[in-house]
C-alpha cells in the first residue's frame, strides 16, 4: 500500500512540474510574440499571407498615417501607403487617422503578417467605412496597387502623388530619393 501511495505522490509531483514547466513556455512565448509586436518599419517584401482570418477590434492607439495599435498588436493598413513622421505629411496624416478613429471601436482584419510579425489588416470603423479607404479620400495615402490590386486607387485625390512623393518614390523602388531626403534632413538639423 505505501508503494502504492508513494508511486502516485511521484506521478502527481511529475505532473505538476510538467504543467508548470509548459506555462513558463508558454509565458516566454508570448514575450517572443510581444516584443516582436514592437514597432518595427514595415517590409513589403517579408509580408506573407496570415494563416487564418482573424479579427481584432477595440480602440486604437495611432503610430503613423498608415499604422495603429490595437489590443497590443501593431497594426499596418492594408493597400496603401502613407507618409512617415519626418516626411512631408507625416504628421498631418497621423492626426488625420487619430480623427477618424477617436472614440471608435476600430475593427481589423488580419490578412498578411510580415518580417516584424507586425499585422496588415483591412480595419473598418463601426459604420463600416475602410480606414485605407478613407485615407487616400483625404489625400493623406495612396493606393500601393502591388498589395491592393488597385483597389483604393480610384479613390486618390489629383496630383496626390506630387502631394506624397516621398510616398510614391518608395512604391516605384527609388530608395535612392529617401536617402537622399534623409541626408538633407540630418544636414538642417546639424546646422541648428
């Protein structure tokens, strides 16, 4: 009988440490997973196809012109592109997006995940409205028909693309006009 019992002591004791040794992986898991949801630039070329329509929704908070934040995860707009911070635009596409979403359950529709494990995501507003949608109508973004398939870019305001160069220099692959824009920034800065 006393082996009896000590054998089950053993049994209950293994299994405890198992389910305890599997929690302290999964807790680690789910810090690979946040920190890989730290901003990170969005990479075109390393988003692939998200397994399975998921769907988040909640307020956001406003990284940029074409990215938010919702229940921790970072979300990038899908089909289009907006100005960064420093570029011209940046920030008046930011509050642009802050004013549609304020005060707003934004729901977002995982389709793709890149390099970063940041989420591209078709987001709506309640009413239904495309956040991508309505940001090119402002002519705050433009349509990025490589991922898109053209679908946001009847919506463009004329001569957005002048408007967001910086923006279209980025889609047509001329990197060489970013940098260059960089160095003229990083030069007036300097000089204050």
């Amino acid at each position: 009988m006393e082996i009896v019992f000590l054998f089950l002591l053993i049994v209950v004791v293994a299994l405890w440490s198992f389910k305890s040794n599997d929690r302290r992986t999964q807790n680690k898991t789910t810090r690979v997973r946040q920190a890989k949801n730290k901003l990170q630039p969005f990479d075109a070329k390393s988003a692939t196809s998200h397994p399975s329509k998921y769907e988040v929704q909640g307020s956001a908070y406003i990284v940029d012109g074409d990215t938010l934040v919702i229940q921790k995860i970072q979300i990038r707009l899908f089909g289009i592109d907006a100005p960064e911070m420093n570029h011209p635009y940046g920030i008046k596409a930011k509050w642009a997006l802050v004013s549609l979403c304020k005060g707003q359950a934004v729901r977002a529709e995982f389709t793709e995940e890149d390099a970063y494990g940041r989420t591209v995501a078709i987001c709506c507003l309640p009413d239904g409205r495309d956040l991508s949608a309505e940001m090119v109508k402002l002519g705050l973004a433009i349509d990025w028909p490589k991922f898109s398939k053209g679908r946001y870019s009847s919506l463009e305001t004329p001569n957005v693309r002048k408007k967001l160069w910086l923006a279209d220099a980025r889609q047509k692959g001329r990197m060489h006009v970013w940098d260059q824009f960089e160095a003229k920034a990083k030069a007036r800065t300097s000089k204050e």
